[in-house]
C-alpha cells in the first residue's frame, strides 16, 4: 500500500462519482484522477463559475473527460436538498460520494445559514444531511462508497455536546478541529450503521496530512504577520496537494478496502508521505459518542437514516 499511487487507480468507467468542493485543493485531483480513469465526475461547488474553471482544467488534463458542474452550499440545508434532489432527477443512482468540502480556520466566529457554527455546519453537518439524502441512490451503486475527509487536528479535539457550536469561548482552531473530529466520527458511525443494516455501501476516511492548498495557506494568511509567518513554515513543511489527494483516492477506489478503514500519509505524525492506514483517536471511534452525535446531526438538520 506504502508505493500505491495515482496511476493503480482501478478502471471507473461507467461509475458516477460526486465529489464536493471539487473546484480547488485535494477536491480538484480527486476529481480529476477520477475523471482522468473514466468516472463521471459531479463537481459540487459553492461558486459555479470556480467550477466551470475547475471543469476546463480537468478536461484538459483528461481529454473526454465527463463532467458535471453543479451548485453546493454546504453551509445551506435549502442547498443540499436542492442539490440532492437535482440528482435524484438526472442520475438512478451513485457508485461514489466523496465528501471532500471543507473550510479551514477562519477569524472571528460566523455561522451557517441555519445558524450552525460554520465549521461544523459546512464541515460535518451539510455532509451528513446531503450523504443522508442520497443514500438511497448511492444503495443502487455499483460497490459503492461514501468517503469522509478528516484532518489530523481531529486527534487533538474533543466534541462538547453541551457547547457543540462553540458559543463560549470561540477560538477557530479548536472549533476547525472539533468539526474535523465531528467529521471523523460520523464516517465511523455511518460504516457501523450500514454494517448492521446489511448495506452494499462502505463508508471510509481519509485526511491529507499536511498538503499544500489555497484553503490552508490562506488562512494563516488572514491572521497577520504571524500567520504570514506561520505559513511559510507551512509550505516548506507540507506535501504536495498531489500526494495529499493519494489518501482519499485510495479510499475511494482501491480494491480490498473494507468499511470502517481511514487512511493517511506514513510519515512523522503522518504529516506527510506514501498512504498508509491509519487510526482514528479514541474519541472519534467511541460507540457512544457515534450514537449520541448522529442523534445530534439528524435533530439539528432533519435528516433522518439509518
């Protein structure tokens, strides 16, 4: 698994692959990889026009290749039902869901359009209602496969659920970190659930390491002379979104992948290097936790399965 790359992806013609947050970063490869080994590739961005740009830049880096732009709000709940049910109208059904979308430590605390704390509602709860909404058609794939992007921040979060939108004491890293955690238990959560409903369906993770993309760098970026600072050390540490992408991509494609499995980089706290598997902290693969967030995540966005 260590040497795995790009290039082992297994043939995907005829499969139909939704991947959000697919315009830039370790979304644009997945996509594109996908799309280069035959997938047809929905690109599920929150700013069409970054889309269609991304969509040129696939096609030229895959010739016929076969795309779809279309719009996603994660941080919108009217959005994802928008979104899904405009699927439910072109497609039977789904071979693969990569829940690739994600927002990186922002300033001052913001909120969704539901009035969730932003990080998670776009990180874990959009996620969790838009997989919620296409289950369905994801059943009818052909070995099908939801994928959850982590972060190796969930490690060192801890999910209050009794201040679960940070409204006390926000700061935004922890608050990223705790939606990354969020994030990590639900892709655990949803491969136990679809276990014992007897589903087709297999549920793995992924995280990036550190990997070079427009998302991270700003937001050091945005937080002055140090964060100025902070992201040169950045990119003189980090891998390239290229090799970042490999995770997810195994995850999502590579044969012998079994429900439950998370998979990062091998190097120093897994910051970098070849894929490998990894383990999830002891917080995100508690039973209980599992439990009591989905409890959470169907009440806050009235998305109810499994």
């Amino acid at each position: 698994m260590t040497s795995w790359n790009a290039a082992e992806i297994p043939d995907q013609t005829g499969r139909l692959a939704i991947v959000t947050g697919a315009n830039s970063g370790v979304g644009l490869v997945t996509a594109t990889e996908l799309a280069r080994h035959g997938a047809d590739v929905v690109l599920a961005v929150r700013n069409v026009a970054a889309g269609e740009d991304a969509a040129r830049t696939i096609a030229a880096a895959a010739p016929g290749a076969k795309l779809q732009v279309r719009k996603l709000d994660l941080a919108s709940l009217a959005s994802v039902r928008t979104f899904a049910e405009s699927i439910a109208d072109e497609h039977p059904k789904i071979d693969l869901l990569v829940n690739n979308a994600g927002l990186v430590i922002l300033g001052p605390r913001r909120t969704t359009a539901d009035g969730f704390e932003l990080h998670l509602g776009t990180n874990m709860l959009g996620h969790f209602a838009l997989t919620g909404l296409l289950l369905p058609l994801v059943n009818r794939g052909d070995r099908p496969r939801v994928v959850s992007l982590s972060s190796i921040s969930h490690k060192s979060a801890h999910l209050d659920f009794d201040d679960l939108m940070s409204e006390h004491g926000y700061q935004a890293a922890p608050a990223y970190s705790a939606s990354k955690l969020a994030t990590t238990v639900f892709g655990i959560e949803l491969d136990r659930r679809l276990r014992a409903a007897d589903s087709p369906v297999l549920s793995a993770l992924a995280h990036p390491g550190v990997s070079r993309t427009n998302l991270t760098t700003r937001a050091w970026q945005d937080r002055g002379s140090f964060g100025r600072l902070s992201a040169l050390a950045y990119l003189l540490t980090s891998q390239p979104v290229e090799r970042g992408a490999l995770p997810q991509l195994y995850a999502a494609t590579a044969s012998g992948v079994r429900g439950g499995q998370f998979f990062g980089p091998d190097g120093f706290r897994e910051r970098s290097g070849r894929v490998t598997e990894v383990r999830a902290s002891a917080e995100a693969t508690d039973p209980a936790v599992g439990q009591r967030l989905w409890e959470v995540a169907q009440e806050l966005t009235g998305v109810s399965f499994l």
